[in-house]
C-alpha cells in the first residue's frame, strides 16, 4: 500500500516507529511533519515553537498546506495521523482530492487532547490507547473509535549487551525515561537518596524536587534506550494520572527490552501482559518502595520476571502486530510488492517542515 503518515520522526517517536515498521512490511510510506523538528532538540527550542505556533497561525497552515498538497501527489491509499493536531478541515479537503482512507491513532492520554481536533475530523475510524477514551467516544459521540494499545519495535527495543563505557553511563539500581512534572516527581521522591537516573530531556526550570539530581539532560532512545534499561536492575513505570484505563508505551519499549519493570497498575494492563509473573505492579508509593527493596535483593527472580515480559512482547505486542490489525479494521488489502530494506540507521522517507 501507499501510506501518508502525519506525525514527527525524532528518534524513537510514535511517528518513526510506525513509517519504519510499515516500510520493513514492503509499504510505500512518505511522512509529512506536523511540526518543526528542532523543538525535540532543544527544550528551549520546544518553548519557542510553542510560542510561534501561537502567535503565527500561518505556520500551522502551512504544514498543512504541504500535507494536503503530499496527498495530492502521492495519492495514497491510506493518510494515518499520529496525532490529534489535524485540523477538521484539512481532512475535508485530503478527501475530496484522494480516494484514501482517512484514521487517526492517538497516542497519549486524554488530558493531551487539546483542541480536540481528533474528535471533529471526518476520519474513517480513531484509533484509542486508552480503551476508556475509545468506548467513550463510540457509544457518546457515534464515532467509528476502536482500542489499539502501542507497542515495541524490535528493531531497536531489544536486549542488547552493555559495554564497560555503556554501564559506567548507565548503570544503576533504578531508572527511567520519561518527562518530568509534579506528580511523577511527587511519586518518585520516595527514592530520592536511591542509586536513581532520569533520562530526559525535559524537565521543567520551574519543577523543584529533590529528584533534580538524579536528572542528567541525556534523552534515550532506540538502542541508547536498550542500553539505559539493560544497564539498570529496575525500571520504574509511573504513568500519568490521566491515563484512565491504558498504560503507556514505556511499558512495552521496557518489556521489549528485556528489562525488568515495576509499573503502576491499569485495567488494561492484565489483557497484556500477567501482573506479578511478567510485569511487577503497584497501586500505591508504599507498594512500589516495597516491590523495589524486594526485588533489589532477588536478581534471579527479577530475571525470570524479565525473560517472560520479553517473550511477550515481542510475541504480542509489536507494532507489525498492531498495524496489520489497524489495516484489518479499516479493511485494506495490500497488494505484494517487493520488500523495502530498512536498518535501525536507515532514515525514513519524509517531507520536512
């Protein structure tokens, strides 16, 4: 198939995973940007495009005008957009110009929906982490909106063996890799005097916890991230309040690592993966500063945990998995074609913004 896909391809983005995994499946995918790739750079960037963004509404219009002008070209069988930053518009006009199939996966949580514009588009169907956030806007709204959960890519969230450099970098007792706010900061405070690494590069100059100096600036991804959770004991998984019922996608990027993970209990999580026998899980701080000093202290039962939530993930949970039900959903049959080479270094076609 001919896949147009909205979305950023910054390292280990929803985006890159989804055009690098569709290609290595023998698709044609071109992606258009749906926003400056320096704002992933640099936090400062980040804030400076936010600004512009807002003051500038010509910038918006005109990465939509590339979009629209992409689908015109390449014509596409299906325009996937990874994001909900699609203005209702813009997909009224792909249509009348494409015979293609319009969706939307969503992959964040229903506090970022923002202005909503997910929910206003004439997509074919909405594609919901959260199965809360799905059977809400099916059975509310009417809308064609289906639960598919994210994913590992094996292409890079694999075991890998650390170096010596490698574990002087990354070694520690507990890690994670996530943004910083209040409430993940509040929730890992508890192991503020532990062997601790936060990797980011996002943490707030207004943010003040004694967390701070477990935070390096160092953004992992890919294999770098491989690495990070190869190289710790335990990864820690504090998912965001507004996850409702989903998790996210650190708990299969860990478990397709082959790390051993300690994270927050969500409904869903039990149609994944079984808690306690392949992934360790806490409702409370208490619980979760409990569950880490026990398994601090029992490798060998960390490893077995581990080596299950491994074979799991990559059994069940990739995203060639979940792309080829998201294809099935929508009804699109591919025609064979040749196979496109792709490796971890390999950059991904895209039209830059």
């Amino acid at each position: 198939m001919r896949i147009l896909v909205s979305g950023n391809l910054f390292e280990d983005s929803f985006a890159r995973n989804i055009v690098v995994t569709a290609e290595r499946m023998g698709h044609t995918v071109l992606c258009v940007e749906e926003a400056s790739a320096l704002k992933y750079k640099n936090k400062y960037l980040n804030s400076l495009e936010f600004v512009l963004a807002k003051a500038m509404p010509s910038i918006e219009r005109r990465r939509c005008e590339l979009l629209v002008k992409a689908a015109e070209n390449f014509q596409p069988d299906l325009l996937l957009a990874c994001h909900g930053k699609l203005p209702p518009e813009v997909v009224r006009r792909i249509r009348d110009i494409s015979a293609v199939k319009v969706a939307v996966w969503f992959p964040d949580h229903l506090v970022n929906l923002g202005r909503q514009y997910a929910l206003a588009g004439s997509f074919d169907a909405w594609f919901f982490k959260d199965r809360y956030m799905a059977e809400t806007f099916r059975g509310k709204l009417e809308l064609n909106a289906h639960y598919l959960p994210e994913a590992c890519n094996p292409l890079w969230h694999r075991r890998v063996q650390p170096n010596e450099a490698d574990k002087r970098k990354y070694g520690c007792d507990l890690c994670t890799a996530s943004n910083v706010y209040y409430y993940r900061a509040r929730m890992l405070e508890i192991f503020k005097d532990y062997d601790l690494k936060i990797w980011g590069k996002s943490y707030p100059s207004w943010l003040k916890s004694p967390i701070r100096k477990h935070y390096p600036g160092i953004y992992v991804a890919e294999l770098e991230k491989a690495k990070a959770f190869n190289s710790a004991k335990i990864v820690l998984n504090t998912m965001h309040y507004g996850e409702i019922m989903g998790v996210n996608c650190r708990l299969f990027e860990a478990a397709g690592c082959g790390a051993f993970q300690i994270a927050d209990h969500k409904p869903a999580l039990s149609e994944l993966f079984e808690p306690e026998r392949e992934i360790v899980t806490f409702r409370t701080r208490a619980e979760m500063k409990e569950k880490v000093d026990y398994y601090l202290a029992h490798p060998e039962e960390r490893q077995e945990i581990a080596d299950r939530a491994y074979a799991r993930a990559h059994r069940e949970h990739t995203y060639e998995l979940r792309l080829k039900k998201m294809f099935e959903m929508l009804d699109l049959v591919a025609t064979p074609v040749s196979p496109i080479s792709s490796t971890a270094g390999d950059a991904v076609s895209g039209v830059y913004v």
